[in-house]
C-alpha cells in the first residue's frame, strides 16, 4: 500500500471481522499514501490475483525454534492453499508462514502449480539482518555489503562470509589489518534476532513485511533480480526435492532462474546440513498419523 504497488488488495481469514477491521484501518492510512482498494474479501476475491501471500499459521513462543510449529502449520497451509486453487487462482504463492521451507513445501506439493510459482521468504530477512551486523562493524551503510544467508531460515541457516563484498572487496581486503570481530558472534546475532524481537513484543512483523514486499516487487515488475528465497531445489549442490533459500532470479514467473553460488567447503558442508535437517523434518511431517 505505502509503495503504491498494487491497485488492489484483498484480506482474505478465517476470522472475517477481524479482517474487515484490519481493511478498514488500512484504508484509513491510504488516505494518505497512494490510491489502492483494500478490503476483506474470501477465496472467491483471489481468483485473478497477481500473487497470494500466504501468512497464516500459528506463532512460535519465547525460544520456541520455527521447526517445532510445522505439525500445526502444515494443515493451516494446506487448506489455505487448497482453497486458493479451488477458488480459480493462477498466480503466484509467495509463502510467509514459519517454518517457511517446509511450508513453502507443503504449499508447493497441495497447489500443483509449476515449482517457480510458489515460493517463500526464505532467508532475504536474515540476509538483510547480516548486511546490517557486518555494516555495523566495517563503518559502512548496509546497501554497500553484498552478503547472503543460505539454507534453513532457521537455526541451521549458513552465513556465507566467503560471498562477501564491499566495494569489490572481501571482508578481510576491506579490514585492512583492523580490528578483527568475531564471526560466530555475528552467526548467533543473526540467527537469534527474532528469538529476541519475540521474546521483547511476542512476534516480528516489521522485517518479514519488508522482505515480502521487496519480493512482490521483483515480480510484479519483472526486475529480474537475485534475492535469496526458499524455493524447490532439483538437484542444485546435489539438494532435491526440499525447499531451501538460495540465490535466485526473480521476475513475473516467480523463480525464473536458481543459482549456485561459489561457496567454501566449510560452507557447502553447512548447507548440506541444513537441508538434512529440513530433509529430516519433512519426513517426519509426512510420515502417517497413527492412533493410541
């Protein structure tokens, strides 16, 4: 809304009130942004959208990890998905719910859409929260560090410091000889914001909004840009069959092209590690319910 990208927007929760309620604060603000229709509508409303963004599902609590919601999100995302493409939708699933890779999973698996068009906002968030920390220690604006988190938005993500650059400069180049700083310490800042933003006001919101904007944008105008989402690896760094975040080309088509980036060994074998533990846990997602 506040960027004018989209003409209209549709509330769609199972909680019609609440949505009505949401629509009408946010047409209050419009008054003052760019013109855009917003109001709760339901499934029927999103037959011709451009792209739906799926963030319903329950919320993780204090220390709760992402991985420990995905029983409950699964069906939550399974129906919203269901009722997507029942209702006549053709567009593009961008997905928010947490955990996102296997959600994004569960949506691309339940929508039968090509695997491009449904994807998530995988580790653009901790990317962005990486800029900002190594920013914070070089003296340098966060536009100007190139730097990507790969893997599980999650615990097992991995920092690429070997993919970083300022100004064409690795990190160590940059430095110069100055003040080393820790990159563990810079690992757990990353991986532990949202612990700390749940734990002070009880979710996030402002951060992961941000990312899904900056990713319907890529698409709606077709920017063709690299942006690390989680998206359905078919053989990329020998992963198949898993969603996790990777840098990729971003345009009308959703996920027009995956990159494998260069990588260190140390690296590589982090991400391998990563996608067990997303591989592990969709296994335990889908193995079948049995009673007492």
């Amino acid at each position: 809304m506040l960027r004018g990208l989209c003409r209209d927007i549709v509330l769609v929760d199972s909680d019609h009130v609440l949505a009505a309620a949401e629509a009408a604060d946010l047409s209050d603000a419009n008054a003052l942004a760019r013109p855009v229709r917003i109001w709760a509508g339901s499934y029927a409303d999103t037959a011709s959208a451009g792209i739906a963004v799926l963030t319903a599902g329950a919320a993780t609590h204090g220390t709760e990890s992402r991985l420990s919601v995905a029983s409950r999100n699964a069906a939550i995302v399974d129906q919203c998905t269901a009722d997507l493409v029942e209702s006549g939708f053709d567009g593009i699933i961008l997905v928010a719910a947490n955990p996102v890779d296997l959600m994004t999973r569960v949506a691309q698996s339940r929508a039968g859409l090509p695997p491009g068009r449904v994807l998530g906002t995988g580790t653009l968030l901790d990317t962005s929260r990486l800029r900002q920390a190594l920013a914070a220690r070089l003296d340098v604006a966060p536009a100007s560090v190139e730097a990507m988190v790969l893997g599980e938005h999650g615990d097992s993500e991995v920092a690429a410091f070997s993919t970083v650059r300022i100004g064409g400069l690795g990190v160590d180049a940059f430095a110069d000889g100055g003040s080393p700083f820790d990159r563990r310490a810079i690992v757990a800042e990353v991986r532990d914001a949202a612990y700390r933003i749940v734990s002070g006001k009880g979710y996030t919101s402002f951060g992961v909004a941000t990312a899904i904007v900056r990713i319907c944008e890529a698409i709606l105008r077709d920017e063709r840009v690299a942006l690390p989402v989680s998206t359905l690896l078919t053989g990329q760094f020998g992963i198949h069959g898993i969603c996790l975040s990777l840098p990729c080309i971003l345009g009308a088509g959703g996920v027009e092209r995956i990159i494998e980036p260069a990588i260190d060994g140390q690296e590589r074998a982090g991400l391998n590690v990563s996608a067990e533990t997303l591989r592990r846990a969709w296994e335990t997602l889908n193995q079948p319910k049995t009673s007492d």
